[in-house]
C-alpha cells in the first residue's frame, strides 16, 4: 500500500470522509436553503381540506 491509500483507508475507517482542500477540483459545500417552509406535522394540510397534516397527506410520509 501506497501513502496515500493509507491515509484514505484511516480516514474511512475513523468515519471522516476524505477531505480536499483543493477548491478547484471540490468546490466547498453550500449549505441547503428550502424555496418554501417546512410543513410541521400539527400544522393544517397543505391540501386545504382542514385537516391536520399528520392526519392527512402526511399519514403514509
């Protein structure tokens, strides 16, 4: 084994994932932004039939 397959292989094993400090090959990661709210569970349906969304389209989520 190589230097660097043993450096992956630690890393793996520790449960880090590789990281690259490289930009130009791993741009850095953006965090993730929702277009719309989040719909909580005791909030009414998105559906609009009055219904609480747990009881409702969010049954079989």
């Amino acid at each position: 084994m190589n230097e660097n397959s043993t450096i992956l292989s630690d890393e793996l094993l520790e449960g880090n994932e590789p990281s690259c400090s490289n930009t130009s090959c791993c741009p850095p990661k953006s965090p993730i932004v929702r277009a719309t709210p989040k719909v909580g569970r005791n909030d009414p349906c998105i559906c609009g039939n009055g219904r609480k969304y747990k009881k409702c389209c969010g049954k079989n989520a």
